[in-house]
C-alpha cells in the first residue's frame, strides 16, 4: 500500500549502496541536498526509485523531494549517458564563439536541445552558465576533465577518441 | 505598562498579543486581502495582496511583519492601490479568463478580488497555457494552469494534515504544485480529505462533483432514490441562503430534498446510533481481551473509524496499527447496507431499483462508498455521495428558496435519531456519543462527560472519565497532523490512551472540505449549533433509540449485525 512506486526495481545491492550513503550522512533529513548528490555522482542521475528509497528512509514526503530534484538545475531525473559533455556558455566562452563547438557536438551524435543522450546511453551533451575557467575559453568537460580551448574539429577528434575508449573497455 | 497601539489609517487601535499586524488591522475592521493567509497554518508572505505602507513610505507585507507600538501604517494609499491591482493583473496575465465555464464561478477568491479592485483590463497578453487536468482522483480535481501558487494546498497537505501528497517542484516561472515525480494524485498517499480544495483560493484544485447521476437517477422512472444527510450538513447548508451559521436547518432539508424528487430522505444520526452501539461494545471487549487478542494488546488505544480519510492515513503511514482501527463501519455505510437491505423485498416486488445517495460534508466518503469494502455482488451500498457544497448547487439550480420553506420530518421506519447521533459531526462528538452508551445510565453521568473535555475545537484533547470504578482514558483529535502527533507519542510510551476519535478535518466533520468555505469563526458557530440540536434531542442515548432497539430485537440486525455494520480493511 505504500507508495513507493518500483520497490522492486531496487535490488539489495542498490539498496546497501543508498544505505551506506544515507548512513554516511546520519539519516539527517537536513542533508538531503548532500545525500542527493552523493546518489547521483554513483548513478549520473537521480533514479526514481532511489529517491522514494530516501524518503522513507528520511521520513520526507516523496513529493518534497522531487521539489528539491526538479528545482536545482544540476541534478536530473533523466539517465545520463557514460560521458557527459559540458560545454560552457558562459560569456567569455560564447564569444570565443562556444556555440559552433556546441552544434558539432550536437550534430556529430544526433543530439538536440530537447533531446540530450545518445540511445545508446554513451553520450550526454548540455550547456552550463559558466565553468569559471574564463581564461581557457571556450572550454568543455567530459565527466569533469576539462578541455581547454576548444574548436569544433578538436569537438570531432574528442567524440571519436572518447567511442574509442569506450569500445576498448568493453 | 500602559497599553499597546498602533494606528492604523489614523485610528489608534490597541493590540496585545497578535502575532502580526494583519491580525491588527482585522481587529480595526478593514478586511485587508489576502490569498495565502489563514490563521490555522504557517505564513508564508507569497502573495503580496495584504501589504500596507508604513510613515517612511516602505510597502511591507502585514502578515509577515510584527505588530510595534506606536506604529504607524496606512492600508489604502495610491502606491498600495496600484501595487494591487498590478500583482491581480499579473496573475491574471497567466490565468483562465473563462469565468462563466469555470468550476469555482462565484467561489473564486481571484474573481472576488478582480471584482473588488475593479479591475476592467487586463494590460498583459494572456499566456494562459493548455490546462492538464488530473482527475484520477475520486474526491479532487486538479487542474495546474489556474494556480496562483499561493501555496495554501501544499501547507495543508504538509503542516496540518502531514500527507506530504503535493508540494511545490521546478523553479521560478515553471514553479507547480505537484505529487511526486507528476503522478496522478491518486497514485500517491493521498487521503482524500480534500482540505487542499477547501483552501485553494481558485480552481487549481475542487472538489469532485458526482451530481451527473444523482439528476439522472432522479429523473429516472423505475428508480427509488434514497437519500441519507449527515449531521455536519444541517448546520452549514444555511450560510450560502443568507441563514447564521450553526443554525440547524435539518427540516428545510427534508423538504428541499423531497422538492427535488428523492422519494426517502433519512437522518445519518439514526446510523450514527448503531455506530455508537457498535463501537462501545468493541470498546468494552477490547479493554477486557485485549492483551490476548491484539497483536500490540492494550499498549495501543482503539480508534474510531468513522472517518475514511483517517483510515487510509493508517493504511498508507502505520499499516501496523490497522488491528487497533475499529470494525464498525462508518455511519454512511451502515445506513448503506441496512438502507439496501431494507427495500430489497419491496424493491423485487415493485420492479424497482434502490439508489442510494448520502449527503455528506466529506470528499473523501466519495472514495469510501468505492472502496471494494463496501460493495455487496459489485454493488456499492451507497451510490452516489454528494457534497453539501453539490447540494446547494441543486437547490440553487432548481429554484428553491431554502431560506423560506417550511421544514418537514425524515421518513418512517428511521425516522428517529438520538441526541448522540447528531454530534457525530464536530470534533469530541464520537467520543461523547460512545461514552455515553458505556457510562452509568443516568443524567449526571451525561452532564459529567459534557465537562469533561471533549468538548471543544482544540486540534488534540486528552480527557478521563469514571467508568464502574475504572478510569477511562480517551483521546480525540481533529486534524491528521494532530493524529500523526499522537500515534508518536503513543508509540513511545508518552501517553496511554483506551480509546481515540479521529476526525482527519479540522474541527472534524463541521469543517469538511464539501463544506461550504469558512474561517474558524464559522466553524465555531457551526459546532455550537451541533450541540444546541443534542440539547433538543429528546433521546440523548443512542441505545434508548426506540427504533434501533426494534431493528436489533426484531429486525434485519437480529442475526446480521456483524455482517452489515462491521468491516474488515484491507482483506
């Protein structure tokens, strides 16, 4: 009867890694932020079921805490692919002309505004404000590695290395 | 110290203790506006209508700001006046305009205000956007594009009833209010109580309106309709037809009922009786057995279970504590099944069809009467459950000027109610009712009870009554924030309890969100006229109810009683 939608879909060894999280953080109901960034640094997203997870475990209504999941751009509801792809848009940037770098991303992977991972759940293109790396302009992440100085042939080379990579680890 | 005062458009007006200067400024008689201010939940400064302008010219929010003294404010300024009418304009920038089609024509706080600050035009195109409407809920609809985000569903849902169903997701200008991860209301741990409607200000939530089959059935030749009013009805109905608050209006509703074609109209306060009988007896068992027959024994009070938003609070939040929750079902349907059973042979014999309506001030008895529970061969006991508010609507519709009809009586053979049955509708009144049925049979065993604390609207009350040498220990509690309080404590060790009522409203059944709207002072009057109706009972016990005594002796409940009062959750 209780709402937590999907139990099911939690298995034990999910759960003991929510648990050891939530028991890093005391089950203190006032670190939920922390709590929630910690889950998605392990899953590059907030999986719903996770999320009904920790509310019963904190005792914080499930609608509460998809208002804390939906109102900070950084955490996302959706998965996220194995490289996520930042590419700063931030003033420096945008005039050390970003959006071309962000168009060959997008259009070398078949990705959008609206839609931003590959099918194959490799890839995840967005845009932030601002790195804070002014000086590197235009610059890019791939899971936190900075890439300074990008053009949109070195955005090319990037993608092919990356799939490269990918593959050898498969 | 001498007194304290503030003026306020040049009167001096004295305060005391009010928490901030809107108080104050209501207590002077200037009704300031206001979407998310009520006294009974947190402030929380959204909507920006209440403000006033202080002697320096600064615009502050009265409802946030404490009350200094020797302050100085004005309430009505021409910066005031064009701050309003901008903060309107601009919700209204955003919101339907379709007034005439809309559910809350008339009862809308945004209407109401537009109308009161005259506001002809609009400056703003309207980028109202396509309304996504949830409706999978039996008690509320939602419909997300007429919300002003004044957050009073979301303090209700949260502060005072503890569901957490809804609450505010996304950020700025695609801020809602929502259940968790946008499901359907109905997929979520929503009770049903409605409250959320009764305070949202506009149409972003109402009530769920089931008149559609009532007309239908009414209309409907081979149909014997049936019609139960629950006791909280008679003393609100009145306030949309110019009568006082409280005043028990009972008989107009007989008769108005009667106007609209329903061939039987009875009084909940005759089940309620039964309910008494019932849930006394429950009481009176489980105090002896109930170390050996509960799974927590007596550590655990019984509770009432009148109230169906209570028991899916217990179903979803403490699914351990539904042994303790009692069997009886509530008044409605035990009127349901014994109303069912009743025509069932003359039904067969005439060709007709028994449908069964009750009015209730309660939303959530619309998901009651669904509940599997109370189905018999996928037929519900009771059909059709409308809202006081929904009864109004049909006396309007029709024509009928309520305030000047005569009143009439209820039909035989349950015509007659204790003064017991009638209280059911405030908070305190179960509890009174039952201990009436268990106590000493004597009028001074009455009066002691009166004043022995379970009479008043307080959200919790805690109240010991002598019972043959034993001292019963009782708990009411109106509001489920107040309910979830208690259970904790109970489930600590703080308190011992034999017997708790639970009415999930606040001020219990009176201040049902199928009401119609009110502040507490309506709720209070509301309340007195339960009691005054008690106090011209000529039965006050519901065991000296001299048609119930012929039901149980005689009667369909002569073998029966378990398998039509009583009902099993969750099986």
């Amino acid at each position: 009867m209780h709402g937590l939608k999907g139990e099911g879909n939690v298995n034990s060894q999910e759960i003991a890694r929510l648990d050891d999280i939530l028991q890093k953080h005391d089950y203190n109901a006032t670190l939920l932020i922390a709590i929630m960034q910690d889950i998605q640094k392990v899953y590059h997203y907030l999986p719903e079921e996770a999320l009904c997870y920790i509310a019963r475990k904190l005792k914080i209504s499930e609608a509460k805490i998809y208002g804390v999941a939906t109102f900070y751009e950084n955490f996302s509801l959706e998965p996220k692919g194995r490289y996520v792809i930042k590419i700063c848009d931030g003033t420096a940037c945008h005039v050390r002309k970003s959006v071309p770098i962000l168009e060959e991303f997008r259009n070398t992977l078949g990705l959008s505004k609206e839609k931003t991972t590959t099918d194959d759940m490799l890839f995840t293109v967005e845009t932030v404000s601002c790195l804070g790396a002014c000086g590197l302009a235009p610059v890019c992440t791939v899971n936190d590695h900075v890439h300074p100085s990008m053009t949109p042939e070195k955005a090319k080379a990037l993608i092919q290395e990356l799939k490269e990579e990918a593959a050898n680890e498969n | 110290m001498s007194e304290k005062y503030m003026i306020i458009d040049g009167i001096r007006t004295a305060f005391t203790d009010e928490k901030n200067i809107l108080q104050v400024i209501r207590k002077a008689g200037i009704h300031v506006p206001t979407f998310c201010y009520y006294t009974d939940m947190s402030i929380y400064g959204a909507c920006r209508m209440c403000v006033v302008e202080d002697e320096r010219g600064s615009v502050i929010a009265s409802c946030s700001t404490p009350p200094k003294h020797k302050m100085v404010i004005r309430t009505n300024t021409s910066k005031l006046h064009q701050h309003r009418k901008m903060i309107l304009e601009l919700l209204l920038a955003s919101h339907c305009r379709d007034c005439t089609v809309c559910e809350k024509n008339g009862n809308c706080r945004l209407q109401m205000l537009a109308a009161r600050f005259h506001l002809t035009k609009v400056r703003f195109p309207n980028t109202h956007p396509e309304p996504v409407i949830d409706d999978s809920s039996l008690s509320i609809v939602r419909d997300p594009s007429k919300c002003i985000l004044c957050g009073d569903c979301v303090r209700m849902c949260n502060e005072v009833q503890h569901v957490g169903a809804i609450d505010f997701a996304h950020r700025g200008a695609n801020m809602i209010v929502s259940p968790a991860f946008g499901r359907p209301i109905a997929e979520t741990d929503c009770v049903n109580c409605g409250q959320c409607a009764a305070v949202c200000p506009t149409a972003a939530i109402t009530i769920k309106k089931d008149l559609k089959g009532v007309w239908q059935a009414l209309y409907a030749p081979n149909k014997r309709v049936v019609v139960q009013i629950a006791p909280a009805v008679r003393v609100a109905i009145g306030e949309e037809f110019g009568i006082a608050p409280g005043k028990n209006t009972i008989g107009k509703i007989y008769t108005a009922l009667r106007m609209l074609g329903f061939d039987t109209v009875f009084d909940t306060s005759f089940s309620a009786d039964l309910t008494v009988i019932e849930e006394a007896n429950e009481l009176l068992y489980k105090l002896e057995n109930g170390e050996k027959k509960y799974p927590l024994g007596n550590s655990m009070p019984l509770f009432t279970s009148c109230c169906p938003a209570w028991v899916r609070f217990v179903e979803t939040k403490y699914p351990e504590l539904l042994p303790y929750v009692s069997t009886c079902k509530s008044p409605m349907e035990m009127f349901g099944a014994v109303l069912k059973e009743y025509y069932k042979p003359a039904d067969e014999e005439a060709g007709l069809e028994t449908v069964s309506v009750a009015v209730m001030p309660c939303v959530a008895k619309k998901y009651e009467a669904a509940r599997e529970e109370f189905k018999r061969n996928e037929v519900p006991d009771v059909d059709y459950v409308i809202t006081t508010k929904e009864l109004i609507l049909m006396i309007k519709e029709l024509g009928v000027q309520f305030q000047e009809i005569e009143p009439s009586a209820p039909d035989m053979p349950f015509s007659i109610n204790s003064g017991a049955g009638v209280i059911f509708g405030v908070t305190g009144g179960v509890m009174e009712a039952a201990l009436r049925h268990v106590a000493d049979k004597n009028n001074e065993a009455l009066r002691e009870i009166e004043y022995s604390g379970v009479r008043g609207l307080e959200g919790t009350k805690i109240a010991e009554i002598e019972l043959g040498g034993n001292t019963l220990r009782v708990g009411i509690v109106n509001g489920l924030g107040n309910a979830d309080a208690l259970i904790k404590k109970l489930q600590r060790g703080e308190e011992k309890l034999d017997f708790v009522e639970v009415m999930a409203c606040p001020y219990g059944c009176i201040g049902g969100a199928g009401q119609p709207f009110g502040y507490r002072s309506v709720k209070q009057d509301r309340a007195q006229g339960m009691y005054k109706a008690d106090k011209s009972a000529i039965v006050k016990r519901s065991c000296e109810n001299p048609t119930l005594i012929n039901l149980y002796e005689n009667g369909m409940l002569k073998d029966r009683a378990h398998e039509l009062l009583h009902v099993h959750y969750g099986k």
